[in-house]
C-alpha cells in the first residue's frame, strides 16, 4: 500500500512537472522576437527598434510617421491585450471577452457611446493625424502577426485577437476620460439629490471651501461657516450604516521652478501621475528619434499602449508634465414633459451570443432616470472636439511659449501643465478640452437653461508665466484664481492639503537639484492629520488605563504614513470612521439611488470639523446618548474591524496594524484576481507601503505615483524616470518586473536609456 501510496505521489509530481513544462513552452512561443530584421510596406525608410537592459524602446526613423509605425509595432509586441482591454474598457466591450460578468461594466460605458463618438471624431482628422494613426495600427498589427502564439491571456481567456483599427487610438483617450473625469458627474449628481432631500442649507454645508487652499495666484475663498443644518427624526431613523468608500484622489503632483532656482540657469520639472497601479503598468519607456526639415528630434519620456505620442518627457528643449485639471466639465439638465427622448438599442457582444441594451437619448445627452425624473448629461467628452492628436506638437517645441501656444490646441482630458524650457522659464496652462459654456452648475439645472456653447472647444484659458516667485505647483486642487473659478467652475477638486504642503516645501530653498525634487515626492509627513492626531488622543485619555497601549502608540505615531508606524493606522482610519459614523444618515439617502458621498468625501472636512464643535443633537443617532459617547464607540468598533480584517483576534497586539502592512504596495495582474495561483507568476512583490493620500507621497494599496519623474530640459543626463513595473506585459519577459524594484526602494532611474542589447530592423518592402 505504502508503495503504491508513494508511487501515485511521484507520478503526480511527474505529471505536475509535465503541464508546467507545456505551460512554460506556450508561455515561451509567445514571447516577440526582440532581434532580428524584417520589412513592411506601411514605412518609408529603414527603422530600427531597439532595447535596453530595461527594456526601454528606442526608436530609430527618418519621419514622423515611421516612428508612429516603429513605436506601434513595440506596442504590439509588448503590450497589446493592455490596449486591447483600454479600447474594450472604453468602447464597452469587455464582456466580449469576459462573459457575462462584464455586462454591469459595459452598460456603464455604453451610455457614453465612445466607439461611435470616436468613430466621427476619427473622420474629421488632419490628414496627417489619420496617416500617424494608419502608420501606428499597422505597427501594431504587423508585430502582433509575428508572435507564434498569442499571450496567454488569449489563450486562457480562449479570446480572438482582433486587429487594431486607427480610431482605437481615440478609444484608449476616452478611457482616460473615464479614468478622470466621472467623479464630476457623479459629485453634481450627488449634490443635486441632497439638495433635493435635505435642502439648499445641507448643499451649501457640504460644499463649504476648503481649510486648504493653494492657488497660484494665492487667492483665497472665504471659510465663512455656515449654519449647520438640523436633520430629521425620518432620516435618522432610515439609516443603514455603510462606509462610504473613498475616492482613490486620481490626479497627480507637479512642480516645477525657473532656471534662477537651479544652478545650471534651465527650468526644472517634477511630475508624477497618480493613477491605479496594476501589472503591466499603464506607462511604457520609449525615446523616439526622427526628423522633421532635416533636423534631429529626440523625444524621452512615457507614452501610453494604443496611442502615437510620448505623454509626458522632454525633448532637449522643454519638458512637460501633466496632473489632472478637475475643471467643471459637466452638467446635468433636468428634461420636462416637452423635451423628446428617443431609445437606441445598443448589442453587447458575448463569447456566444449577445445581450440588447436600451440607452435612452435626449438633445442635450445620454438620460439617466433618478428618483422618478429624466436628467440628461452634457460632458465635454461626448463633444466633438473631445479628441485629437495635437499632443504629439509638443514634441516639436523649442520654447515654453510656443508649448503654451500649442496647449490650447490639445484635446484629451483637461489637465494642468506644467513646461519648463532649457533657457530657465517655466510656466502652467489648463490643456485639453474645455467646453464652452459659460456657467459651470454643480447641481441639475432646467433643460432651458442649456447652453449652445456647449458645442464649442473654450480657447481663452488661464496661464502663468515665470511667476515672480519662480514657483509653480499643482496637486488636483483649485489653481485657477476665486474669479476665474466663477468660469471654470468645481469638477471634484482635491481638498488641497497635498499641495499646500508641496508649495511649503518649494519655498524652503533657494536652489533646487533633481534629488531635492525627488525628496519632495518622497514627502509622507502627515501634516495633514495632526489636528485628527490631537482629537484621537483627546477621545483615548479619558480612559488612559484601558487605551494605555493605543495611546502610547499614537505618542509614537512618528507624524508621517511610515511603514513601522501602527499610530498612523489608527489615525487615518478613525478620521475616516467618524466621517461615515456622521454623515451615515446623507449616504444612506444616496445609495437608495445608487448615489454616494464618495466624490464629494474629500469635501466634508470642514463640515465634520464643524459638528464636532458644535455638537449638534439632531445630528446625534438613536445608537448613541452624547456626541463623546459617539466619538469613542467609533473608536472601538474601528480598531476591531481593523484587527478583524488583519487575521487576529481583538485581544491580540495592534503591532499587526503597522501601516506598511495594513497599506502594503500590491500590483496585481486582471488575471490574477481571478485565478489567485497566477498570483506569483503573474504580480509584482508585495512591498511595505509608504506614504497615503493628502501628502506628496501619495499611496494605496493598488494606487499612487505611476511615474517619478524629474528633470531639466538639455541636461536629460542628470533625469530621473523611475516607474513601478516592466515595459513588458510578458510574464516570462526579463522585461516583466523591470524598474520596480527602483521604484520601491525609491532609486535614482535614468530618464535616458543605456546601451541597446536588442535591435530589430525593419525594411521599407
């Protein structure tokens, strides 16, 4: 028995080392060749692809247009079921690929209908921008055909490859809209349902300004306090308690100083893009060299998989970076019995079969129906001009003010940039697509009152040019001056702590270098939180025997977002407790209508800073006697479900709580999530986390910096670009992890690539 028991055991370690070995030898087919020639006829001139040891793409052509084609071909081979899932995401065809489970998330984005807005926005292209994008696609598809195999997520999914058409290119922008800009749609939602249930006293307590403002012009709004609201014995007997989940702060830090700030005399740049983090990254490394009139461009920088233009970088001239601008983009109008809606049927493709869905159109918008009424959208992305391919001029600019003069040209989601110049001049200017209309609404207004100018890209934007401090700073929260807010309006703004603590550290000193840039992005220090510090430690000391170990932890708290830190845990998450203990009663009202807090949440600090002052009793629950009694029992159901969550019982040490641990650093494949023993092959190392939101150092779990990025145009020998994964989407890539490790242990990358040890030529046939 015992031999037969031992031979069964062999023999499925046999058979366990077989289908690894097949495994591994598909894994190996579908690797792209990385040396070699070849030849197209989608090219002109010869074109070289070549890689360093990180795998950065180095790109070699005579013309624009070749290195559009030599670029897509490097994402082809790299990173396409990346700009698969980026042109399916926006389109509203992942179910496509995924079955059923996909259908919530393809309904959402159908009704913005970006395939066919894409589609017309790709027909009214410069000639020249169709050819780039032709050129790309054919790149794309011509290094896709020479895989033997296709990756493994084709095979595991058993998903047909579909080629890569010019106007998915248009596609993978409209994700970023929807990356960036559904939280102002979805806060103006929000707020016009409170104002429809709680009044326009509650609309103005909740949107009261921020405590933290940090404008260019250093305009402040005025902090006048309202009146707090008094809440009924109907809503506060309707509540079902539920953590209102925060907003991941999708945006970005940037800076940047004039050359009398920097030894060398050129202007310096830092920029570092928050986005979620995921394997592979969103990024990919490229340097782009080519000519125009029979002069050398070199571009360095990231580009985005399905796209012909380096995103942010330098050119030798000027440098560029990008934070997300969070200008009031969109409005909800209210239809009345007079307006016509029409229904269009949009099919959701499965792997077999398919599923109708019924999308409700009006003049003004997609119609969402909301607690018995119509409200139609009108979003700068559903406009025509949403889209373009002028980002890619930026590449040809010499000057800060010609940067400044093409930003107005460019249609992707509006952002704040920021330039710098190798003669020492830095300036910001919103970039991107900025409607017309000339009175942003944060809550639904009449259909009436809807405007024309809608239909018009808005050219006369703000700038700054070499400000007399020499400073520039953005961090998601309101740039623009008080009176230009009034045009501009409120599209989600970040709460400001993050870049008020940014422009603090930029007038520390006179004279800055790469390295002193890095340390600013590198800042968790939790300013921020000392106030929440100061109340936490107030609630605990009226019982100091029973919180003796929690107090002396939070006397240890370090005041930054450490990795060792368990003060920091206790802080940052009772802050969050009590504003969903509080406001409870306004988000158990929202998500009756599939509504929440969360896009407003970062707007509530100055409001729940107000209750807890004046401690109002209508405010106060059946649950709780006194508003101490409140704060303390959020307290103590916190830190158990924190113990809970973390494996151990809540007798048990809060050691386990180290906020490295509890926010560690966790880049997972799609694929991973699903099939959790792909988990080693397919993610990045866990790490310890550092840093959290309402600092520089921003980090979540699955979130933060997407790039560090710092430099100064025409010394991109001293440039630091570090990023948090590998150019390869390739699980058995040496490509696949590269430059994390960097990233992690918070090393100086090179912005320039290293010697090539692959190089792949390409042949005009």
């Amino acid at each position: 028995m015992l031999k037969k028991l031992r031979m069964s055991v062999l023999g499925l370690g046999v058979l366990a080392l077989f289908l690894t070995a097949i495994v591994y030898g598909l894994l190996s087919l579908s690797l792209p060749v990385l040396s070699g020639s070849t030849s197209s006829k989608g090219i002109t001139e010869k074109v070289t692809i070549e890689r360093d040891k990180l795998g950065i793409a180095i790109v070699n052509a005579q013309n624009r247009q070749d290195a559009a084609y030599a670029l897509g071909y490097a994402h082809g081979q790299d990173r396409f079921f990346q700009m698969d899932l980026l042109r399916r995401n926006a389109a509203g065809e992942l179910a496509q690929l995924f079955g059923k489970a996909a259908i919530p998330i393809d309904r959402k984005h159908r009704f913005h209908q970006f395939r066919l807005r894409a589609e017309k926005a790709y027909a009214k292209l410069p000639e020249k921008n169709k050819s780039l994008l032709e050129a790309y696609a054919l790149g794309v598809n011509e290094a896709v055909t020479q895989i033997e195999y296709p990756s493994f997520e084709y095979m595991v999914s058993g998903s047909t490859i579909k080629p890569w058409l010019p106007v998915d290119s248009l596609l993978v922008i409209y994700t970023m809209y929807l990356d960036l800009q559904t939280s102002t749609f979805k806060r103006d939602l929000a707020l016009t349902q409170i104002e429809k249930e709680f009044g326009s006293e509650m609309l103005a307590f909740i949107t009261q300004p921020s405590p933290y403002q940090a404008a260019l012009d250093e305009s402040k709004l005025p902090t006048l306090t309202p009146l707090v609201p008094e809440l009924t014995h109907e809503k506060m007997t309707q509540i079902s308690y539920q953590k209102i989940k925060e907003p991941l702060g999708i945006g970005s830090n940037n800076w940047a100083v004039t050359g009398k700030l920097t030894q060398s005399g050129h202007g310096m740049l830092s920029d570092d893009m928050h986005l979620s983090l995921k394997v592979p990254v969103i990024w990919y490394r490229a340097q782009l060299n080519y000519s125009v009139n029979n002069e050398i461009h070199q571009i360095n920088g990231v580009t985005l998989p399905g796209v012909p233009a380096v995103v942010v970088g330098s050119n030798g001239h000027i440098a560029w970076g990008f934070t997300n601008g969070y200008l009031d983009t969109a409005d909800w109008y209210k239809l009345n019995d007079k307006d016509k809606t029409y229904i269009i049927n949009e099919i959701i493709q499965l792997p077999e079969g398919s599923e109708n869905f019924e999308l409700e159109m009006s003049d003004f918008g997609p119609v969402k129906t909301l607690d018995g009424e119509k409200y139609a959208l009108a979003w700068v992305a559903h406009q025509e001009y949403a889209v373009d391919m002028e980002l890619i001029n930026l590449e040809g600019a010499k000057t800060v003010k010609q940067a400044l003069d093409i930003a107005t040209t460019i249609s992707i989601p509006v952002q704040n940039m920021i330039v710098v110049d190798s003669s020492g001049n830095a300036a910001w200017k919103p970039t991107g697509a900025v409607p017309g209309r000339l009175t942003p609404m944060q809550t639904a207004v009449m259909s009436e009152y809807y405007s024309d100018r809608w239909s018009t890209d808005e050219t006369q934007l703000p700038q700054m040019l070499n400000p007399d401090t020499n400073r520039l700073w953005t961090a998601n929260s309101r740039v623009i001056s008080t009176e230009q807010l009034k045009r501009f309006g409120n599209g989600a703004y970040a709460m400001g702590a993050r870049a008020q603590q940014i422009k603090d550290r930029l007038f520390e000193k006179e004279q800055f270098t790469e390295s002193d840039f890095y340390k600013i992005q590198l800042d968790n220090q939790a300013l921020f939180l000392k106030p929440w510090h100061n109340l936490l430690t107030q609630v605990l000391s009226t019982e100091p025997f029973k919180y003796q170990e929690d107090l002396k932890l939070l006397s240890q708290w370090g005041e930054c977002a450490c990795a060792d830190s368990v003060g920091y845990t206790l802080v940052r998450n009772y802050r969050a407790a009590l504003i969903d203990e509080i406001f409870a009663p306004i988000e158990s009202a929202l998500v009756k209508h599939d509504l929440s807090l969360s896009p407003l949440k970062r707007d509530l600090e100055a409001g729940v800073w107000q209750l807890l002052k004046d401690f109002p009793d209508s405010w106060l629950n059946e649950k709780h006697v006194s508003w101490p009694q409140l704060m303390n029992q959020v307290y103590v159901d916190m830190r158990k479900d924190l113990l809970e969550e973390h494996g151990v019982n809540e007798q048990d040490s809060l050691h386990v709580l180290a906020w490295g641990k509890v926010n560690e650093l966790k880049l997972q494949h799609p694929f991973s999530k699903q099939i959790p023993l792909l988990s080693y092959l397919l993610d990045m190392p866990t790490t310890p986390g550092f840093g959290d939101s309402f600092m520089p150092a921003v980090q979540k779990r699955g979130f933060g910096a997407s790039q560090r990025f710092f430099v100064q145009p025409g010394l991109e020998e001293n440039a630091i670009l570090t990023i948090p994964g590998g150019q390869s989407g390739h699980p058995l890539s040496p490509f696949y992890r590269s430059g994390f490790d960097d990233y992690v242990k918070a090393q100086n990358t090179p912005l320039l690539p290293s010697d090539a040890i692959h190089r792949i030529e390409i042949n005009p046939n």
